[in-house]
C-alpha cells in the first residue's frame, strides 16, 4: 500500500498505517492511496497484477456532505474488471476492562454508504472513474488522539476489485475525517499543538488504520517483505 498526504509520505507495516507528519500539517492536502494486487490464474500458468489509486482533494468532511473521489485502474491481467464497489466504513473501537481490571478493546466496523461503479476494464487497459457519496446528515465526528472515552470513531473509504474465477481482491483504504464544521477538527489540532509545547505530549500524530493489501514496491513506504 502506497499512500501521500501532499508531499508527505507515509510508512507502512503489515498491521497498520502510520501518518507521519506534525500537528500544523493541514489535514486538507489531497490524499491519494495506491492498492496493489499481484494475482495469478488459469492454473498458475498466468500471471498479473491490478492496481487501484484512489485520489481526493481533501480529507475532512462534515455530516451530509458529498464525498468526490477519483479511481483510476491499472487492469494488468487477461480478464475483464467489471464493477468496483466502493463504501465509507465507520470504525468504532470499544475499550474497557475485565473483571481481572485487564484492559480490553473490542472494533466493529459498518458500511454507512455504499456504491457500485460500473468499470469494465478490458484486459491491459486503465479507466478512471469518478464517484461521489453523500453523506448522512447525522453521524458521530471522528474521534481526536487527545480524547480517552469508551467508544472511539474513525472513518474509511474503501475501494474494492474483485477479479472473476480467481480469489484474488484488491482493496485500497483512504482515511477520512468526519468534523462538526469545517473548522472543528483545525481548532483541535491547534489546542493539541498548545499542549504540545506545554510538554503535555511528547510524541507527534499518529493516525492508525488495518490494511488488507500491502505494495512492497510502493514509493515513499518503508518494504516489510
């Protein structure tokens, strides 16, 4: 997986994303995300690979908005890519503690909209489509690093190619920030930065998100294979 912030790069692992930049960044850079499938078929005599680079102008939406994106694939197989269905997942990680006073976290994820793009990529073309979603009008905020409550939400649009008569899926995951106003999540990052100064926190921002897929030739992530 190969993700940018702007010009800021990101480093990956097997597990998680880590967004390296300080708290003054502004978290309305284009984000473009780079998913990677290398498949093989046709009795392992074939081989092939597709790619998909979801691209935004910016990341931080509010309740009811409408999320443009643009999908460009990269079909480097002998079969057709038909569809891709794209969702913006809501994220809530649960924390809490046993009765031993051992902490616990628990994650539940959900589709809070859903689309289905009609691509049909012959074999060794590329097509790029442009999406939209819109939004509900009512849904929580994306939760800050600073807060420590029960429930946590963080939000994902996720694009997804499946290849047909092979088991091989493609999936490619941009983090977005859902913010009571536009300006919400600035004012947070300022008070944050305050507090850093202050010598409140002593470590920068670090978003954190599963991914399915990995790019081991990604540009700008660090290769764990």
């Amino acid at each position: 997986m190969h993700v940018m912030l702007g010009n800021h790069p990101v480093s990956s692992n097997n597990n998680s994303l880590c967004f390296g930049f300080p708290l003054t960044l502004s978290m309305q850079a284009p984000l473009m995300v780079e998913a990677r499938k290398d498949v093989v078929y046709f009795c392992c005599f074939s081989h092939g690979s597709l790619i998909l680079w979801i691209s935004l102008e910016k990341n931080i939406f509010c309740p009811g908005d409408t999320i443009v994106f643009m999908t460009d694939i990269a079909n480097r197989t002998c079969k057709y890519v038909r569809k891709v269905p794209f969702a913006a997942h809501c994220i809530v990680l649960f924390s809490g503690f046993s009765s031993r006073g051992e902490q616990r976290s628990l994650e539940d994820r959900s589709k809070v909209m859903r689309l289905e793009s009609q691509t049909d990529t012959a074999p060794f073309e590329a097509v790029r489509v442009t999406c939209a979603l819109v939004l509900p009008k009512s849904m929580p905020v994306t939760s800050t690093v600073m807060e420590n409550k029960i429930m946590a939400f963080r939000y994902e649009l996720v694009g997804t190619s499946r290849l047909p008569c092979t088991t091989s899926t493609t999936v490619g995951r941009v983090p977005i920030i859902i913010a009571a106003t536009s300006e919400h999540f600035s004012v947070e990052q300022n008070t944050m930065t305050l507090h850093e100064n202050e010598g409140d926190i002593s470590r920068g921002v670090s978003l954190h998100r599963d991914i399915s897929e990995i790019d081991p030739g990604a540009i700008a992530s660090t290769p764990t294979e």
